[in-house]
C-alpha cells in the first residue's frame, strides 16, 4: 500500500515571496504519478501540477513548480511570487500507473495562508 | 460547459435515515469516484467505477452504497450502518490514469 505524508499542516508567506511545501511518500511501485492539488476556501478541488515518475525533468505550470527526488520519494511544490489567491490547502497524491484501478492516494494536506 | 455537478450543497440527516448524494457528469468520463474529506484529514476513497454497472470498494466503503446504472451518474448512498457520516463528500471522474476533476462536494451533517 501506498503513502502519502505532508509533514506541514500550516504554512504562511508574504505576498510575493516564495514558498516551498514537502511531500514525502512511500510505494514500492516503479512506474506512477504525483499531483499536487489546491483546495480554497470555496473547498472546489483543482490540479496544480502533475508529474510523472518515468520522466527526470521536473515539472513547471506558471508559478508552480516541483522538485522530484525519485530516490528519495520526495515531491515538494514551489510556489514562486505568492498571490492572495493561493491561500488554500494543498494536497500531494499518489496514483500508481497500471493496473487496474486509477485511485489516487492523498496526504492530510497542508493549510498555506499568504500575507498582504 | 463540461463538468461534475453535486447535490445538494448542504445535507442534513436525522440519525436512522439513509440519504443520497447526487453525481453527476457530462465530460464523457468512464471512471468516476466517491471520496470523503473530514477536518485535519485527506480525501479518503470511498467507491470507484472504471464502467457502467461496475463498481469496486474503496478504503472506506462500511456503511454507503452506489450504482452505476448510467455513464453520466454515480449516486452515493449514506445508510444507517455509516456510525459517523458528518463529512464533506467529494466526487470525481477522470478518462485515463491521470487526472481527476472534481465537483463542487456536497457537506453532509447529522442532526
């Protein structure tokens, strides 16, 4: 079974600045996917970033970006210039590729408040 | 425009009393997905369909039932049997191993 730890339940950061979330997991799978997803205060749940496993480049969408330590089974989200609007919390999950369902496994989430 | 639809909002259930959770969509997705969200916590997978007329358990599925009787729809039924159902229940479809998009939830509570 698969798991998935957010070590951070709250973090905060000036408008502007740069922040950094950790996602740590745990699979003995090869071949996967991770996401991170934001969730406002709207509770509507919306992708970030998705990055698969097989591929070394880390991924980019505008100000987000990933560190992916395949080795280490890490998954951190860098959020650059923070906005007002990126107050929310922010979930990293896991799904394995193949087989025979596509079940996501979620962190518990991490509450990032940004400042004006 | 395409997307997942839940309903209601907001739910309130005396004890004793099954209730239903509507989903549906209009992406063309084949799969679709029930989660639940409760504080402090994450989305906890509850059932899963890949096809109509075919659905799995999830992590969690003591105490709620579904049908897949049509692509577009994936009903969630909260019984009796669930001993503490006061939750944010989240449903979701996706097309291929992937992403998953979800709709709006539905906050459920037990008077």
């Amino acid at each position: 079974a698969q798991t998935v730890t957010q070590s951070q339940p709250e973090m905060s950061v000036q408008e502007a600045e740069t922040v950094t979330l950790s996602c740590t997991y745990d699979t003995s799978e090869s071949n996967y996917y991770l996401f991170w997803y934001k969730q406002p205060p709207s509770r509507q749940m919306i992708l970030v970033i998705r990055q698969e496993a097989y591929k070394q480049q880390n991924a980019t969408e505008n100000r987000f970006s990933v560190n992916f330590q395949k080795a280490a089974k890490s998954f951190s989200l860098k959020i650059s210039d923070s906005q007002l609007g990126d107050t929310a919390m922010y979930f990293c999950a896991f799904m394995k590729q193949g087989g025979s369902n596509y079940k996501l496994t979620f962190g518990k989430g991490t509450l990032l408040t940004v400042n004006p | 425009d395409g997307g997942i639809t839940q309903s209601p909002k907001y739910l309130f259930r005396k004890e004793g009393q099954n209730v239903t959770l509507s989903c549906e969509q209009n992406l063309n997705h084949d799969a679709m997905y029930w989660y639940r969200q409760d504080p402090g916590q994450g989305l906890r997978l509850i059932y899963y369909s890949q096809i109509v007329n075919d659905f799995q358990k999830g992590d969690i599925a003591e105490g709620y039932s579904v049908s897949r009787e049509k692509k577009e729809s994936f009903p969630l039924t909260v019984t009796s049997a669930q001993k503490n159902p006061t939750a944010f229940y989240l449903c979701a479809s996706s097309i291929w191993v992937g992403e998953q998009f979800f709709g709006p939830g539905t906050r459920l509570t037990v008077l």
